[in-house]
C-alpha cells in the first residue's frame, strides 16, 4: 500500500472559473483544485519514491500532508545531506540538501538584492565546516569582502588590501600579455602599442626561462601569452623609451640623446633632451609619440596601491615555482573554505585576476591524475562565484568569461563544481544557467530575472514559480537534483553573519553629534603609506 503525494497547482470556486472539468453543470459553492502528482510513500517502509505506479481511484480520500509524511518525504541532514533549512508549510520539517549533486553538478543562488542570497551561502558553508565535511576544498570568490566574518573560524581569508600573511597575490605574469596592460593601464592600447608590447613582453619572458633552472621550457617555444614570470617594469622603461626618445640623427638608434638614465626598478623614466623645434635636432625617433598615454598610464598603474595585489609573487631564476605558493594560498592550504576578497580593487583588474583564478584552477584539475592527492577528481573542489552575472555574463572579461563558462560546462567531469551566486539572473548566460542542476531562487523582483527562472524551473512548478516575487528575506523555492522535489523554504540564518547584514539606522535616533571621518581618510591614506614602504 502506497500513499501517493501530490502538489496542489490550481484552486478555484465554480462560480468564478468552472473546474478543469469533465462535467456538465457547476455545483454552486463547489471547491476545486488541481493537482500534479509527484510521488509515493510506502506504508510499511516509509520511503518516498518519485513517480507514480498506480493512479488513485474514485472517492479516494485527499488530505492536507502531515508532518510525518512529509518527514518521509524530504530526506534528514545525514552524511550524504546538508540542512539548508525547513518547509515553509511545515516549519518542523528539515530541507537538507544532496552534497553530492549540489557540489559537482553546479548550483544557483539567485535573488534580488537584500533577498538573503549571501546569507545562504555562509550558512551553507558553515554547515560544511561544522558538519560531515570538515576537509571540504571550497574557493569563495568574494567581490565585497562579506564572508570573512561569517566564516573566520573555518576559513583562510585572503584580501587584496591585507597585509603579510592575509594578502591575496595573483601574479600579473600569468595573465596574457594584452591582459596585463588592460589591468594595470586600463586599456590595451593602440594597434601599434599592442604589437610593441606583446613583443617586448615574449622577448622578457623568453630571457627568463632562458635563465631560471626550475623551468624546463624551450625559449623558442615561449611566447607572449606562456604564463611564466617577467619583470614588468623593465618592459614598461622599453615602452616608455621607444615613446619619447630623441636622436641627432633620427634613423640612427646610436645617436640616442639621452640625458639622464632612469631606472626601471623605481619607475624613473629616462630623461631625453627635448626635440629641436621645425624638425632640427634632436630629432623625434620614428616611433615618437606612438604609444600615446599608455606607458604613463602603466607606470601609475603599478604604482597603485588597488594594483599591487597582482605584483607577487614575482618569481625568481632560482626557483621554487611562484605558482605552487599562489595556488595554495588560493585553495586556503588546509582550511575547508578559502575566502577571496577582491573588496577594493577596481572592477577591470577583480574581473582578470578572478579569471586567472579560475582558469588555473580548472586546469589544474583537468590535469590531476586520480589516485594522486591533488584537486579535481580526486578531491573535488566548489568555487562560489558571488556577482557571478559580472564575470560569466557577455560584458566579462574573455579571461573571466571563457574560464567560468568552461568549468560550468565542464567542470562535472574534473571535479570541479560551480555556485553561482547573482541578483541578475537574466545577465547569466542561458547555457550557464541550464549546467546548474540545482536553483536556489531567493525572492525575485524584476520581471526579466523572473521569466529567466521560471524557464530554468521544471513544468511541474509553475504554480510555485509565481510565487518568486512575494517570497519572504531568507525564503526560497529549491528546485533540482539535490532535492527530491520542488520545495519552498525558510533558510536558516548563518551564525555568525556575514558582514552583509543591512546597516541598523538607531544612530539617527540617539545622535553621536560629529561623524568622525579622520579614521577612515588616515586608513585609506595609509594602504598609500603601507605600499611605498
Ligand atoms: N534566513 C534568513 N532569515 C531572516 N533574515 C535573513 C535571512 N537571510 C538573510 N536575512 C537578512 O536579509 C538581509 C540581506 O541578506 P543578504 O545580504 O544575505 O542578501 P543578498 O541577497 O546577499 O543581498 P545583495 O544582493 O545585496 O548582496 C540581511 O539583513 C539578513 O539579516
Ligand atoms: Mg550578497
């Protein structure tokens, strides 16, 4: 004997709509509804099947599920599930998550702003801490440094403004070469620009792994874009030379009027003497002028505070390999969560560092051979991408966009699974979206991000998909694989909070007078301070 479980997808009155039918007359007063049914729970066990195997007969009685029904229905937080939360209609009821599926069959989280999307995320990742998963590999992408604070004691949080220990480095030499300049100069410059660069920058990275002894690459093979390290700032003096210098004889290199060399280490430029007025000499060089404003742009670039989180590590010709350190700094060594903060750095430079973060992290993974310790297949790594409609979205950055898009793709099959976490849902790619196996879909106020779920939620939940926009804070309908059915919870609330929580107006009430703004300016002055050290 079986009871069979339903969800109720239409009510109506016969006065106002007549019920879906077969009927001829409309009883007035009669009540009807529609249902879909959705599964069965046997008697004698009581485990809960998907599917129907037989139809209920005429007169059946129906009935509102009990809570012990739905006990037998939503799996318990166990080893294999995490607590997300509790049913909305029956608030003893626990929804807890399948970690499998949720992890390496990629999730989205998505919400209106304030809807309790970070919220989620920390509590989720608290229960991975705290629960059955306490050697978890999860990399958290965090554009405004909330989670440091909801996970400190589980998690290395590493921040571009930190100092020592807690500084997160993503070295700008494994970016390729018109990568860089877009980071530190904001843009890649002119056609001419472009193809000085990318050649001066093949010929600095060929020069170094024609020296290091840890590299065994063959110079010939390097080019511009080969992730090894070089010294930018010998680069930026070559650039910056080639746009201003003067000669006595303008296609004569050797007759340089140079009257003070500069110093790349310092960002000195060289000091030329000024070109003769009417074409006299000194001449302009034949490239004079060319490189416009980008190598000043480059050098302030380097020089900005918000920038130096990409100028380490820096690599040496003696070894060890910079990228060991800087990927295990990534992973959070041995803590279960590593959170990443990119807060305050300019959103250009977040986008391509993040992208380099990904991608060398999903090729790492692609390259892990199983039975061997490192990430991927053998130990499966989940990396929450906050803001994720930034960096996968069309306007991405094509470092940023091809890496994340690649590992929803592709990420299943090498361990490598994707939470996307985003407050504009429409911005997602659709085939991002379709690789989610699991939605977690916080209230929902724009139509476009609305229609854009709906889609990505099965039939069956239409009815339940309407209810998107009035959902309350810390409410959400959880769809998919790790989930036996479409549900509607209340999500716990992460303890601690992350630092996401909205700010309390009481000082309009009881008024602290003056509103001390010295701190902050000395603080912001100081990451100046701090870098020119
Ligand atoms: N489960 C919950 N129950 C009750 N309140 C909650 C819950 N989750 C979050 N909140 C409250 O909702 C507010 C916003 O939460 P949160 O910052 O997580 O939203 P968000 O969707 O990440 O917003 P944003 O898009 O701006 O980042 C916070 O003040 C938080 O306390
Ligand atoms: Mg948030």
């Amino acid at each position: 004997m079986v009871d069979l479980i339903a969800t109720v997808t239409l009510v109506g009155i016969s006065e106002l709509t007549p019920g879906p039918g077969p009927h001829e007359v409309s009883r007035v007063g009669e009540r009807w509804l529609q249902i879909q049914l959705l599964g069965e729970v046997d008697r004698g066990t009581r485990q809960f099947r998907r599917g129907v195997g037989s139809y209920p007969g005429l007169d059946d009685p129906v009935h509102f599920a009990r809570t012990e029904e739905l006990e037998a229905v939503y799996p318990h937080p166990s080893t294999t599930h995490i607590r997300v939360g509790r049913l909305s209609s029956s608030q003893a009821v626990p929804v807890a998550l399948d970690v499998n599926k949720l992890v390496v069959r990629h999730s989205a989280v998505v919400g209106s702003t304030g809807s309790g999307k970070t919220s989620v995320v920390a509590s989720l990742l608290q229960s991975f801490a705290r629960g059955h998963w306490p050697a978890a590999n999860i990399v958290v992408i965090d554009s405004h440094g909330e989670y440091g604070h909801a996970l400190s004691d589980y998690a290395s949080v590493r921040s571009v403004l930190g100092t020592g220990a807690t500084r997160l480095h993503v070295p700008y030499w494994a970016l390729p070469a018109a990568d860089i300049l877009r980071a530190f100069a904001g843009s890649a410059g002119g056609p001419t620009t472009q193809k000085s660069w990318v050649s001066y920058v093949a010929d600095a990275r060929r020069t170094f792994v024609s020296t290091a002894s840890w590299l065994k690459l063959d110079p010939s093979a390097v080019t511009a874009d080969t992730p090894v390290p070089f010294d930018i700032r010998e680069v930026w003096l070559r650039l910056d030379s080639e746009n201003r210098e003067t000669r006595q004889d303008k296609p004569n290199p050797s007759s340089v009027c140079l009257e003070k060399e500069g110093n790349a280490q310092t960002l000195t430029p060289n000091v030329y003497t000024p070109h003769g007025p009417g074409g006299r000499p000194p001449m302009q060089n034949p490239q004079f002028g060319v490189h416009g404003s980008t190598p000043e742009l480059l050098r302030l670039g380097l020089l900005d505070p918000r920038l130096a989180f990409l100028l380490e590590p820096a690599g040496t010709a003696e070894g060890p390999d910079p990228l060991v350190g800087a990927v295990d700094s990534w992973l959070g060594g041995t803590k279960p969560v590593s959170v990443l903060d990119f807060n305050g750095v300019p959103d250009d430079a977040a986008e391509l560092a993040i992208g380099v973060i990904l991608k060398l992290i999903f090729d790492i993974a692609i390259r892990t051979p199983s039975g061997t310790e490192g990430i991927g297949r053998p130990c499966p790594v989940l990396i929450v991408l906050e803001e994720a409609h930034r960096y996968i979205g069309e306007d991405a950055a094509p470092i940023a966009r091809e890496a994340a898009n690649k590992i929803a793709r592709e990420g299943r099959k090498y361990g490598v699974g994707l939470m996307l976490v985003t407050q504009r849902p429409s911005d997602l790619p659709d085939t991002a979206l379709a690789q989610c196996g699991t939605i977690i879909a916080l209230r929902l106020t724009n139509s476009s991000d609305q229609s854009k779920i709906r889609t990505a939620l099965p039939d069956s939940v239409t009815g339940l998909a309407e209810t998107l926009p009035s959902l309350r804070t810390g409410e959400a309908l959880i769809s998919g694989e790790a989930l036996v059915l479409p549900t509607r919870a209340l999500l716990d609330r992460p303890d601690p909070l992350p630092m996401a929580e909205d700010p309390s107006l009481d000082s309009w009430q009881t008024g602290i007078g003056t509103r001390d703004v010295q701190t902050s300016l000395a603080r912001w002055r100081g990451i100046y301070a701090q870098e020119r050290e």
